[in-house]
C-alpha cells in the first residue's frame, strides 16, 4: 500500500493552509506592513547614490544625511504642488458647477432618447465638480495617509541604511552559508532598484511631457493632472486609464469636445511612446515577468495591501519570483510566474540535462 500520496496531500493543504493564514496576518496587519515595505524599497532606491557618495570619498553618514534631505525634498515638493493644484481646483469648484449641470442633463437626454430610461436621482450627483477627481484621488489620499507619519517611514528608512553594509553578514551568520548562496538577495535588490529606478524617471518623463502637451492645449490645473499622471505610471496597466479619467472630464467641462479629444490623444501619445516603446526597451528582459502575472500581481497585491500593493505589485513578485527560483521543489511556480521565453529556456537546460544522462549511461554501459 502507497502510503506517500497521503503525506503528498497533507503537505500540500498544510501549505496551503499556511500561505492563507501568512496573507490574512498581512491584511490585517497592513496599515504597519504597507508603511514598512515603502520604507524597504526607497532604502533599495537610496542605496546606489549612497554607494556612489560613498566612493567619491564621502563619509557615510554624510552620504546618508544628502540622500535622506533629497528624498525628503522630492516628498514635500510633490505633496506642495499637488496641495496647492486640489485647494485650487476645489475653490474654483462652484464655477464649474452650471457647465457640469448642463452636460450631465443632455447625457440624461441622451440616454432617454436612445431608449435607456434614467432619471436624476438614478444616477450620482453630477452637477458636483468635486466628483471629477474622486477617481483619482482615493489613490492619492491613501498614499498621503500611509506617509502622514513622514518622521516614523524616514526613521526606518534612516535605520535601514544605518544597517545596509551588514545585512549579508548578519544573514550568513543566522543561516551560515556561504556568501555564493545569498547571490540572489543580490538579484533581488538589484532588480527592484532597476525597476524603480527606471519607472521613477519615466514617470518624471511622462509629467512633463504631459505638462506641456495640457498647457499648450490650455487645460486649468494642467500641473495637477500631469502629476497624477506621472505618480499613477507605477501602476502597471491601469495606473495611466486611472490618471487620464478625472483630466478627460475635467477637458469636456472646460474645453468642450474638442478639448477632451485632444486631451485623450496627448494621455494616449505620451503613454504609447514611453510606456510601450521607449520604456521597454530600457528596462529589458530583467523582470521575466509575463503579462498576466503583472496584471494578476496587481489585483492580488491590491487587495492585500490596498493602494500601495498596488504601486510595489511588481518588485514584490519579482522578489517571491527570484527567491522561488533558488529551490527546485519551487522552481516551477517561478517558471509559471515567468515569460514564455523562461519556459523555453527552462525546457533547454531539462533536455539537455536528459541528454547528458543518457549519453553518460551509455559511456559507462
């Protein structure tokens, strides 16, 4: 009688069971959590320029304090400029209310003349312009929540950077393996500083250009949208559908047809150019991410830690990925999470390691 099925199976619901119990701790533990893993990965962002002060002969501390005061600057300039451009928007709101009132009316009209019988009080209060940036902003406010304890998230940080130089000491010693083993924590930060690295300066890009393109378009609070935009580019997929919505209403208020047509064409030029084109390009086949498992990470990672799983969903995968790949009784879910290019690859070196085998049995035979 085969009695390791049976074990097969209870390690398998044990398992199971664990990885469920892991997520619901997080889900309910995220409002520390989320805050923690911010922290993680700006300290990954912060430790190139460190690295580099620190070879230009820079003390440490030094290096540190220079890093720290430039993201803290980056983090007050942004909240300043996007403070001001929503009090703005939001005392201006009344003069938009009639042209609001007046388009949501003929859509109704619209509507009831095509067959689709809706009324009023079917439908949420349109004649609100604050309405226009509620798609957005959720997003935006949970960000600003989660960093509203600055001193607390920079203190990690802070401490986090104070400990960088033995962090793969400290892990040699608890788990006393050589330094060749921990090659992947390596791959890992490596890959994340990549990633952000590079989505940071396209989203700066993509502020810009979407800057100008609005102004010259002669959109109101064209700073506003531009610096949605390029904050919501950390989303894969859907971060830029996210950002152009509340800019596109915002268009057809103020500008009529016309205005949100162009508005869409600039969102969709701008988008298409750097993020299907040049962005790709530059980031390469580091991630070895496919598609679906960028857009399942994405819903994944945002219901267990809400806005900000969303923004980190692809360094957290590729982290789970890279330490997936390092055992082979988990190698093939990092293959499932991988590019049809990995799969192949993979298949390559099992055939060739077949192959090998066989023309060894036959030297020895």
């Amino acid at each position: 009688m085969n009695n390791n099925l049976p074990k097969e199976q209870s390690l398998t619901v044990l398992n199971i069971a664990a990885f469920i119990i892991i997520i619901a701790g997080i889900i309910f533990a995220k409002s520390i959590i989320a805050p923690f893993l911010m922290a993680l990965f700006i300290s990954i962002i912060c430790a190139q320029p460190i690295f580099w002060l620190e070879k230009k002969k820079v003390p440490k501390g030094l290096s540190i304090l220079i890093v720290l005061i430039g993201i803290l600057s980056i983090f007050f300039g942004f909240g300043y400029l996007i403070g001001n451009a929503i009090a703005s928007f939001t005392s201006n709101a009344p003069n938009y209310e009639a042209d609001l009132k007046a388009i949501s009316e003929t859509f109704i009209q619209f509507l009831n003349s095509n067959g689709i019988t809706v009324t009023k009080d079917q439908l949420p209060n349109l004649s609100d312009p604050s309405r226009i940036l509620s798609y957005t902003v959720v997003a935006v406010n949970e960000l600003v929540n989660m960093m509203g304890n600055t001193f607390l998230v920079f203190l990690t940080i802070l401490f986090m950077l104070l400990e960088l130089n033995s962090f793969s000491d400290k892990l040699r010693t608890v788990f006393n393996g050589p330094p060749e083993s921990f090659g992947y924590l390596t791959k890992i930060t490596d890959s994340i500083r990549r990633y952000l690295g590079i989505k940071t300066i396209f989203g700066i890009l993509t502020s810009i250009l979407l800057y100008i393109a609005l102004s010259i378009i002669g959109l109101n609070y064209a700073i506003l949208w531009a610096l949605i935009a390029g904050l919501m580019s950390y989303i894969p997929n859907i971060g830029s559908i996210i950002a152009a919505i509340p800019a596109l209403l915002f268009a057809l208020l103020q500008l009529g047809m016309g205005g949100a047509v162009w508005t869409l064409l600039s969102f969709m030029a701008v988008n298409n150019i750097l993020g299907n084109f040049i962005e790709p390009k530059i980031m390469g086949k580091g991630l070895s991410l496919s598609t679906l498992v960028v857009f399942l990470s994405l819903i994944f990672w945002g219901f267990v830690l809400g806005t900000v799983g969303m923004f980190l969903a692809v360094p957290l995968t590729i982290s789970i990925k890279i330490a997936l790949e390092q055992n082979e009784k988990t190698r093939w879910i990092a293959v499932l999470l991988g590019t049809p290019n990995d799969a192949k690859i993979h298949l390559e070196e099992n055939d060739n390691k077949t192959h090998s085998a066989e023309q060894n049995t036959k030297s020895t035979g």
